[in-house]
C-alpha cells in the first residue's frame, strides 16, 4: 500500500498535553492555558467523562484558545467532532475509525495519530495508511489507564528503522522518567496526569519542554 500524501504544517515534537477528564469547562480552559504558557506544543481534547453537548462546547473553547497561542488540538476518537470544528485533527486508538477512512474524510492538512500500544505492525500500517503520528504505551505505570499494555522503551529505537513519522511516548510519563522516553527515540511525550495534576501547571510545563532541550538522543 503506498504512504497517503500528509501535508499539514505541524511538528509532532515536544510536550504533548493531553486533557484530564474535567467537566467544568472553564476549569478546563485555565488548567489547559496555563500548559500552554509553558510551551505545550499539540494538546490532545480527550474527555471519556463528558456527552456530546459538553464535548462540543469544550473542544470548540479549546480550539479558540489553542490557535491563540499558534497550537494545534486535536480530538480523541470523535472524527464527527473534528469535522464539525474544524479542528487540527484527530487521534485514533485500535477500536476507533480506520486511519485511511479519517485521512480521505478530513483531508491531508490534518493531523492524524494512531495509538499502537506494544505493536510494531499497527505502527507500520497506521503509517501506510496515513497517519501524522504514532504513540506506543503505556511505557510506564499509569493512572489513567491502569489496565494498559505495557509497551517496551526498546520499541522506539526499533520503529526509528523502520517507518519514518514521529514516534510519540505515552502513559505514566512524569519529570522523573520522560527523559528515558526521550533517550530511547521518542519524538513527543504525551502527558495527563503529571501535567494536569501538578500544583503549578505552567512550571511543570516549562519542566518537561525544557527536557527536550537538555536530553542527548
């Protein structure tokens, strides 16, 4: 099969903010704002606690306030959100919309990451397909997804010879590990709870994108 074209104008590098499951939208702007000021470089919207009236609300806000500050947002799962806001693009786990589908759907200026957990050939094909990205994980414990697969740091370093888009390093990532992430070959750390729990958001923020600067690969 060969590789769809993708021409968004976007780096899948850095700090990616992916949003805690808050339901008071205002709340969620501030605590999202705040990461932003650190230098959180794609947000992901991603809310398994809210319908699709407050979905809709949320991630409209969102996408105001992220193109403020030139990032881009995407939506978890919700390909029919995406398209209704026009939003940056969209990340796929196993169980959702097929990556090709969502590529012919929303066209090639639009960021599509896929979740590949522990698996190399999903990576493979999500690339083929067209995708922008791909995450392993969860590479460390995670309290947000306690049940996932645990997905080795060796993969990075593997994928690195095998596909060429950016690999993004996902669950339990805290200050403590991410620079492990990093030295293994992630391009992007995907962060919930230690960014969005963190007493003073923005300076965790600042922390985690000041390790893409000091960490050697």
């Amino acid at each position: 099969m060969n590789k769809l074209t993708k021409s968004h104008p976007f780096s899948i590098s850095g700090l990616y903010a992916i949003t805690p499951d808050e339901l008071v939208t205002g709340l969620l702007c501030r605590k999202v704002e705040a990461a932003l000021q650190g230098g959180v470089s794609l947000v992901q919207y991603r809310n398994k606690a809210a319908n699709g009236t407050l979905r809709l609300r949320q991630a409209s806000a969102l996408l105001a306030l992220c193109r403020s500050y030139h990032v881009p947002m995407v939506i978890n799962d919700h390909l029919d959100l995406c398209a209704q806001i026009d939003a940056d693009g969209l990340h796929l786990g196993m169980t959702d919309c097929d990556v090709s589908a969502a590529r012919r759907l929303l066209g090639a200026d639009k960021i599509i990451g896929a979740s590949c957990y522990d698996q190399p050939e999903l990576a493979i094909k999500a690339e083929q397909a067209g995708a922008s990205y791909v995450a392993f994980g969860a590479c460390f414990s995670s309290s947000t997804k306690p049940d996932a697969v645990n997905a080795s740091l060796d993969l990075f370093a593997q994928m690195r010879q095998k596909i060429s888009i950016p690999l993004v390093a996902i669950g339990g990532i805290t200050l403590e590990n991410a620079s492990s992430a990093l030295q293994a070959g992630a391009d992007a750390v995907a962060v919930v709870g230690a960014l969005f729990n963190a007493n003073d958001i923005m300076e965790t923020s600042q922390q985690f994108t000041h390790l893409f600067k000091t960490t050697s690969i």
